[in-house]
C-alpha cells in the first residue's frame, strides 16, 4: 500500500459532474481528465471515507453520536443532517463523511486543503 500511485495533491473530492471511479487501481494524476479519489482514509477516526451523490449539508452533526448516525446511514440520512433539493443544487452536490468529519463538494476540491486529516491511501494495481 505504501508503494502504491497516490492521487495529485492527496486526491480530489468533486461534485456529480466528475466521476468517483468503482475501479480502486484509478487515481487522479493531474490534467483534466478530473476523477474523485476513491481510496480516501481518515486517520483520526480510522474509518474510510463514504460518499453519497445529489445531497448537500443541512445542518451539521453536532456530537459525536450524530457524526457516527450519519456516517453509517449516508446513501438513506435525510432531513436535518443532508438535503435533497434540485432548487439549492444538490443535484451536482457531494457529500463525503468519516466517524469524524463531514465535507460538501459541488466543484473539485483538493483533500489536502482540507482542515481535517483525510489522505488518499494509494491505488493498488
């Protein structure tokens, strides 16, 4: 795992107009052909990185408790915590999460921007 490719920059989150490829060995290695890093790890909390396309952030996790909930019932979770509204944008929206963290992504975002400490682990052959 630690001689495997590593995205650019730690990997991208990206929003629905830009594919999370299913293939684990597809990695971002610059230029425009843009890929979302789907090897992403969080070493605070130990758990992998989950995404669920066309929601975006209602109100945040508050506790601990909360951030868990959420992170185990992403694709399903609804109202407060994720929003699923065309009108606000959601429809070109990711939502990324881990046991500790929550990020929204519409564009491209580069994960070593981040304030948390998520990292794309690599992508094996």
């Amino acid at each position: 795992m630690a001689d495997d490719p590593k995205c650019e920059r730690g990997g991208y989150l990206v929003g629905t107009a830009f594919p999370v490829p299913a293939d684990r060995s597809v990695c971002y290695r610059g230029g425009s052909e843009w890929v979302g890093c789907n090897r992403i790890h969080c070493p605070s909390c130990g758990a992998w990185v989950r995404q669920v396309e066309r929601r975006e952030l209602g109100r945040a996790p508050r506790t601990r408790e909360e951030r868990e909930w959420l992170y185990e019932n992403l694709e399903t979770a609804g109202e407060p915590f994720l929003i699923a509204n065309s009108q606000t944008g959601s429809e070109v929206t990711r939502v990324y999460a881990c046991r500790c963290s929550i990020e929204e992504c519409a564009n491209r975002l580069a994960i070593e921007d981040l304030e948390n400490a998520w990292c794309c682990t690599g992508h094996p052959p």
